[in-house]
C-alpha cells in the first residue's frame, strides 16, 4: 500500500463558523472527538512544555477561544493567551470579580439602558443595549470610564463562569458564545463624541483581545442613513472575524430576529411580547437560566467536586455532567475512540516527520551558507585571473 504523506495542512481545523454543539469542545467528552479538542490538548502540551500552564485560566473552553482567536496557530495562540494571563495580573480581574461593587448600577442603567434577557433558539444568552436612548452627559455624572470599565470585566466573568454554564445546563448542548442586539435607533455621528470614543475604544480592545470568540451573532437594527455614515468609522476597530458575524439592519429588523429568537424571549421594544413588567423592565431583568436555583446549585456542586476548586474549570465539569443527558451507542463509542487513537498517532507521526523536515532544511540552509562563503571567496581570484588573461592576449596583438 502506498504511504501517504499527512502534513498539518492536511488536518481540517474548525473555524467556528459551524453550529455549537457539533463543536463542542468537553460536551459529551468521549461521545463526541473533535479536531478541536486534539488541537487543545496540543495546546495545552506546549504551555505546559514552556512551562507557561497557568494553574487557573487554562480550562478547554479558553484555550479553544484563544486557538480559534488566532485560527488554530499554535504560537500566535500562545502569545494571545500569555497577553491575556498578564492582563489579569496587571488589571486585578480576579479581585473585580469577586469585590467589585458598581453600587451606581441602577443609575447608569437608566442613562445606558442594556443588559442580558433570556436566550436565543440555540440556547445563548442575548445581550442587548439601546444605544439610541443612552444621554452621554447624566451617564458621565452617574460613573467614569474606569469603574463602568471595571463594571464591564465583572459582567463578562460572570458570562464566563455562570451564564454560559446556565445555559449550557438549560440547553443540554455546549454554550459558549452571546447573541447580541444593537437598537441604534437615533445614533450618529454627532453622539459620538470623545468621550464615547474612549469608551467604545476601551471595551472593543479588552473584548477583542480578552474574551475572544464570546460573540456569536449581532444585530444592529433601526440603523439610518446616519449610523451608516458612524458604522464604516467604527468597523475600522473591528477584526474580519468579527464583522463576519455582523448585521446591520433597518426599519424591517423583526423578520431576522425572530428566525434566530422566539419571541417571548424578545421584548416588546424589539417587537417581542416580553415586558418583565414585574422586573423593572426587561434589561434590568437579567432573566435567564442563569438565575434558576437549581441549575445555579449544579453548578456550584462543581466547585466542591474535588479536583477544580476554581470557577474556570465550571465549563468542563458542567460539560462533563451534561454528557449523562445524551443516550448514544456504546459500539459507536468505541468505533469512535479507535478513530480517534488512530488519528492522534497520524497527527504524532505527521509532526515528527514536520520535525526532521525542519531539521533537513536548517541543514540544507546552513550548507547553502557554507557554499555561498566559498563562492565570495573565489570571486576575486577568478576575476584577477581573467584580467591577467585578457591583459596577455593585448600584449600579444
């Protein structure tokens, strides 16, 4: 039988773009081996061969965001997440997460409305903001930039440890990623001001380069002439994958969400039939699984199971625990596996073969160096030698 060659481009990677579950990187562990959970543990094997495997933070779900964050580029991969374990040094995000209080909370809502409410058909979160309603100046007399940006990481750990989990728990699938609306109804380039500027400035670049791939869909709708002209100075700021998952939509928007949302999980203002009236309203409702007591004592038994006393390992474990939901068939488990054992050792074998490749060509190249050295060294013989030759054959004539 003829060998065949197997290189890493050989080995299709996941870009993210497909559906959740059928990418789930702990969900139903043994049922389901992908190439990204092959890819994570590489991951996870070269930190841990530099010596750079953080005892917290380096849970599958970050490591996979942080792959796919640089698409599936080992090295890139690892600087990103190096970047982001000194960002959580140097910015106390354990210490926010924890003590933070943002104790103008209900104020700031007020001038800036948004906030989560309940989940997409897939089962993620939806996060919402009313951007044409938001009055710069109260919001600027209610906090600054640095506590609403403080604000901002303790919301965003929250996504991380309980939301996703929730509804993970609630959905029986893998959740790892927000769908997010825009009401930009009013906005335009004269609502962006300094101020707001900085702001959106701040939290893009803490978004983009600390929760990566948390985004999964966003809509911006009631979008005018106005915003149009805003929106091609703010997608500067924007990395091609995350406007790949944009949608920037007029008047007509409700046709688009409600393929992607049912809608008693959308509210009224965005033509849903939710109003969390005994809430306060629905963006200062928070509703979601997220607040179901039992599903938020699931989730803290994974904070006393022994091996994870942290919550970056919440995901793996609830991941782990769902998996007891799913009746699959114990042969196919084990066809499943052989594959899987046999595609790892072609992958060890395939970079081994990269490793002595490599070899051979820093080989090649220092050879090549060698001979180049010999070849400026000749040089100037050959061409004393051809002068000489050439003088002789004058002094003949």
């Amino acid at each position: 039988m003829q060998e065949t060659e197997v290189s890493a481009r050989d080995i299709h990677i996941s870009d993210g773009s497909e559906e959740e579950d059928s990418m789930q990187p702990d969900l139903f562990h043994e049922q389901h081996i992908s190439n990204n959970e092959q890819m994570v543990e590489a991951f996870r094997k070269l930190l841990l061969l530099h010596g750079q495997l953080p005892a917290k933070h380096g849970d599958s779900n970050t490591l996979l965001r942080f792959l796919k964050m640089r698409d599936f580029d080992l090295e890139k991969a690892k600087d990103a997440f190096l970047s982001y374990m000194k960002w959580r040094v140097d910015s106390k995000v354990d210490m926010i997460s924890k003590e933070f209080k943002y104790e103008e909370y209900g104020e700031v809502k007020k001038h800036y409305p948004h906030g989560f409410h309940k989940v997409d058909k897939s089962g993620r979160p939806i996060y919402i903001e009313r951007l044409g309603m938001v009055d710069l100046n109260a919001f600027s007399k209610a906090t600054t930039i640095d506590r609403y940006v403080k604000y901002h990481i303790k919301e965003q750990e929250k996504t991380l440890s309980l939301r996703y989990p929730a509804c993970s728990i609630a959905s029986e699938k893998h959740v790892s990623s927000t769908t997010t609306i825009l009401d930009v109804s009013g906005l335009g380039m004269s609502n962006f001001s300094k101020s707001a500027r900085s702001l959106f400035m701040e939290i893009q670049k803490i978004d983009s380069n600390y929760y990566p791939e948390t985004l999964h869909r966003l809509f911006v709708v009631n979008a005018n002439s106005g915003f149009r002209m805003l929106w091609l100075a703010l997608k500067t700021f924007l990395d091609a994958r995350t406007l790949a998952k944009v949608q920037v939509l007029g008047p007509n928007y409700l046709g688009e969400l409600l393929e992607a949302i049912d809608p008693s999980n959308l509210p009224t203002f965005l033509g849903g039939n939710c109003t969390c009236s005994d809430r306060g309203g629905c963006l200062f409702s928070d509703e979601g699984p997220w607040n179901d007591p039992n599903i938020k004592a699931k989730i803290q038994e994974t904070f006393t199971m022994g091996d994870a006393d942290s919550e970056e390992h919440t995901m793996d474990k609830v991941s782990e625990n769902a998996s007891t939901n799913q009746k699959e068939n114990s042969g196919r488990n084990v066809i499943t596996l052989k594959k899987y054992a046999s595609l790892r050792d072609a992958v060890k074998e395939a970079q081994k073969r990269i490793e002595m490749l490599e070899m051979s060509l820093h080989g090649t190249k220092r050879a090549m160096n060698g001979l180049a050295e010999i070849i400026e060294t000749i040089k100037p013989n050959q061409t004393e030698t051809t002068n000489s030759q050439m003088q002789t054959g004058l002094d003949r004539r």
